[in-house]
C-alpha cells in the first residue's frame, strides 16, 4: 500500500481547505505531461469509486485510481516546500 508521509498529507489537507476546492479526499490519477509522458495528477474527489483504492494518512483520504495502483504499492508520496508551494514527489519504499 501506498505510505503517504506527514508532509504529504499536510500538503493535501492545504489544497482540501481552500475555498475554491470543492471535495473532502483526494484522488491520484494519471495524467499526461508535456513530454507526452504519464505523470501522476491530483484531483479532489467526495467518494472513490467501485475500482478506487483508498487509504487514511493522517486525517487525509488518499484514494488511488486503479490504472497507478498496483505502480505505487510499494512506494512513498513525500512533499517538500518550494517557493511556489508543495512539491509532491514519490519515492520508493526503503528496505
């Protein structure tokens, strides 16, 4: 399972709170970058669908779209702050 570390989760509990975002998780989901590479995207959602897997991280519900599940099983989501604000990264798990 995905590990979503505390920096991540304050990053995501951040976005939740503005005014402008409406939903109370959020949902990873593939997403094409401008290289025409799969990135990973961030989308507040209200509830995971029937395929979705979700997992609790410090107050914050972070659901996984099924086609980048079984990718990030092993993984971790970490954030570090930039001056443009969170920079979300994944990582793999240590040993």
């Amino acid at each position: 399972m995905l590990e979503v570390t505390e920096a991540a989760s304050n990053a995501f509990r951040t976005f939740l709170d503005r005014g402008d975002v409406k939903g109370n998780a959020i949902k990873l989901i593939p997403e094409r970058t401008n290289e025409g590479e799969t990135g990973i995207g961030v989308q507040p959602i209200d509830q995971p669908g029937p395929n979705d897997v979700a997992t609790r991280s410090t107050g914050v519900v972070v659901v996984l779209a099924p086609e980048i599940a079984p990718s990030l099983e092993d993984a971790v989501l970490d954030a570090r702050t930039t001056d443009a604000g969170a920079d979300l990264y994944v990582r793999a798990r240590s040993a």
